[in-house]
C-alpha cells in the first residue's frame, strides 16, 4: 500500500479512538485543545491526501498528536505545558524529516535517538522537569545541521544533568575536548591518532577537574573580600616579587650555563646535566630541611652570612629567594641547553670568520634564535618559583608568601574559609602564566635546523 495511502487510515484509526475515549470519559469531548488537534489531523490528511510526497510528514504528524491525546496529556502538568510539549515535538518532527532528506543517515539515527532520551530523562524519569524537556529539545532542533555543534549540545545536556555539582568545570572541559578532538588535522592521516588525544583529554580532565572547580565555586563577592586583605595582598606581591628576582638570579648564570654546555664537550658533562635534575626528584620538604641544614642561623654558611655580612636567611626574603632558585633552576637550565641545542653552529663559525667576537655571536646570533626556548624556560622557572610551598615552609615560614598563607589559613579556619583565597590564587597564577606564555609566542622563532655534531 502506497504511503499517501495509509494516511486516511490512520486518521480513521484515530477518530475511532478519539470518539471511543470521549464514550469512556478517557478525553473530554468538548475541550478546545482536543477539537483543534482533530482539526489539524483532519487537515493533514486532506494535505496528504493531494500531495502524497508529504505522506512521511503527514504521519508524523498524526502519530504524535494521537500519542498526545492518549498518553502525553495524562503525563503533562497541565493543558498549557502539554500544548507546548506537542508543539515543540512537532517541529523536532519536521526538523528531523529535513535532515533525513538532505543529510546523511547516521545524523537522522543521532536525532531520533536523541528525541526519546531526551523524553525519557524530562518526561518520565525526573519530576516537573517539561520545562526543561522544551528547552533543551530546542537546542536539539537548532544543534541537528552540525555533528559538532550535536556534541556540544549533548556535552552541556550531560554536565547540567547528571554532573552537578561540577557541571560547569565538566562543560569546560569536555568543551575544550570536544574542539580539539573535532579540529585535530595531521599531514599523516590516522584514525588512531584522534583516539590517543582522546585518551590523553581524559586524563587531563582529571588533572584540569580540581582547577576549574575552585574557579568556578566561588563568586566576585567572596574574592573581593579575600583581596580586600592587606595581609593577603602582601603575600600576593611578595611571591610576585620574590619569584620575579630569582628568575631574574637565574637568567643571569642559567642561560650563559647552557650555552656553554651545550658547546662544550668536557669531562662530567652528563654527570652534570642529570645532577641539575635533582631539585625535581628531592621532596619538597627534604629540599627546605637540606637547605635550612646549610643556611640556617646556627650553621656555619648561615651563622657567617648573618653575624659577618648582616645577611640572614632562614626567616627573610632571602632566604624565600634560595628556596625558588634552588627548585626552579632545572626548569629554566634544562630549556635553555634544549634551545641552543637547536641553533646551527655553521651560524656562529660564519660569524667568527667575518670579524664577530664571541660576545657578539652569542649576543646577535645563538641568543636571538634561541629566545622562544629560553623564555619558555624562564615562564616555567617562574611558575615553578611563585608556586613553591615545601622549601619555603621549611627555611622562611614568615614573612607569608602566597601558597604559605594559603596553608595557615587552612590550618587555622578550614576548607570552607580557604576556598575563596584559593581561587583567588589560583587566578592569579592563570594570568600571571599565560600572559607570560603570550610573550613568549610573541618572540620569534630561530629558522635554522638542529645542528650536527660530528
């Protein structure tokens, strides 16, 4: 039987059924809504009846507004919230008959199945939630043309409804995964090259979870109040301060460190590197107790820099400043050695050979290349400076530097108290980091190929 066939019949089938409810008293037969979705399936059949290419349409139709009349209006709330509920079930149905016809057939599967799990978690599993059932089938509707947009769509449904109360840090990332997983391109194609970024997201959600939700948790009022703390922002500008002149200590001996290292050939060479990593291995506690060992008060180092230069350490800004240089040092020198690794040394010789000194060449030609990898190095230096709690608890506990002042007052007020000055913390940081990480793109990036040694 033909489709435009079927349709009369289905209207048969529900006037029968209509007239059968009305006898029974299952529908009141004189309600306006009824009459007028009569009327319109009167219509469409009509309509389906002259123009059998709409028969699909037509079908549609008059199934949904017999499920409607039989079963949606004794689960809806109220006439009005049914109506709107049949409404915007009507236009999913014209929506997805649109996509049936001009895109491919895995998207119209991925719009059905998305209709009816959408019906059964608003509808049927959580409680006064048709409101949202409309909303959220609208953004359906409007998501449908794009298979990523869908996964966006389908990402924020997921956080918002069975990820709460993490729901906007999870949108955050699956977002962020989403995007990257959808935009990935690679000059090799490979299926299985998405699937490991897949992969890694997941693990990086659940590095990146516990810093979105304490940005996230707290509000503008709460972090003004925290910043309103004098006591706070002094921390605040003394790691600042302090992280800033390490790095700075560090530059200085770090980077003319690597590049001779990475000239040099010499006895201990590789002994050397791998005892740089140390301060990355060592426990932060066992750093600040190893240096409080030698520059403490009552030791010789310390007691000659206190009683004979007036210089003490442990409890001082200097002694906060040993402690990021100790820990932050590999972090810049190994970056450095890796930059000028990267710079040909046929460069320097041309330059030697046309009247260069070897300040010059170093200064105009192996520095310039290596910059984005040196500053790298310094960004990470810093991050790893203003960051540092365990060697600095240990060797200055006072004055407070920010993640020391964190702990106090976790120590003294609990959770709850700390949270605001966490994310305030936490957002200083983010800046402060990225906008050293912008810089770092600005610079430009040396054209020459690794060098070969013989």
């Amino acid at each position: 039987m033909k489709p435009s066939r079927i349709i009369p019949l289905l209207q048969v089938i529900l006037l029968a059924l209509y007239a059968a409810g009305t006898v029974h008293g299952w529908l009141e037969p004189l309600e306006l809504f009824n009459l007028l979705m009569m009327t319109a399936c009167l219509v469409t059949t009509a309509r389906a009846w002259r123009h059998p290419d709409e028969s699909l349409v037509a079908g549609g139709i008059l199934v949904l507004i017999g499920a409607h009349l039989f079963v949606g209006q004794r689960i809806a709330p109220d006439t009005l919230t049914g109506g709107a509920i049949l409404l915007a079930s009507l236009l999913t149905l014209y929506v997805g008959i649109q996509i049936n016809r001009h895109l491919p057939r895995g998207y119209w599967w991925a719009f059905v199945t998305g209709y009816f799990v959408l019906y059964a978690l608003f509808i049927l599993h959580l409680n006064n939630a048709e409101p949202l059932f409309i909303l959220f089938l609208m953004a359906m509707t409007a998501c449908a043309r794009s298979a990523r947009l869908l996964a966006y769509y389908w990402a924020a449904v997921v956080s918002f409804t069975f990820l709460q109360p993490y729901a906007w840090p999870a949108v955050i990332i699956l977002f962020f995964a989403i995007s990257a997983v959808t935009g990935a391109r690679s000059s090799v194609p490979s299926r299985l090259l998405p699937v490991f970024l897949a992969a890694g997201l997941a693990l990086f959600a659940f590095v990146l979870l516990p810093v979105l939700l304490m940005l996230t948790g707290e509000d503008l009022h709460s972090l003004e109040t925290v910043w309103r703390d004098p006591r706070i922002r002094a921390a605040i500008g003394r790691t600042a301060a302090t992280a800033t002149v390490s790095t700075a200590v560090l530059t200085l001996f770090g980077v003319p460190l690597a590049y001779a290292i990475s000239r040099l050939r010499f006895p201990g060479r590789t002994l050397l590197l791998s005892l740089a990593d140390l301060p990355i291995v060592i426990p932060q506690s066992v750093a600040g107790i190893a240096l409080l060992r030698v520059f403490g008060r009552r030791q010789i180092i310390g007691g000659w820099l206190a009683d004979t230069l007036g210089l003490p350490v442990d409890g001082t800004l200097l002694g906060i400043g040993i402690a990021q240089v100790f820990v932050a040092f590999p972090f810049l020198l190994r970056s450095a050695v890796a930059a000028f690794d990267t710079v040909d040394e046929e460069l320097e010789l041309t330059a030697r050979s046309l009247g260069a000194s070897p300040w010059n060449t170093f200064r105009r030609i192996a520095l310039p290349l290596g910059a984005r990898g040196i500053f790298l190095g310094i960004v990470l230096a810093w991050a790893r400076a203003a960051g540092e709690f365990g060697a600095v608890v240990f060797i200055a506990p006072t004055p407070e530097t920010a993640p020391v002042a964190a702990f106090n007052r976790f120590n003294s007020a609990g959770m709850i108290e700390t949270a605001p000055l966490v994310s305030l913390l936490l957002l200083f940081s983010l800046v402060m980091f990225f906008l050293l990480q912008l810089t770092t793109r600005l610079l430009p990036t040396g054209a020459a190929q690794p060098r070969r040694r013989p």
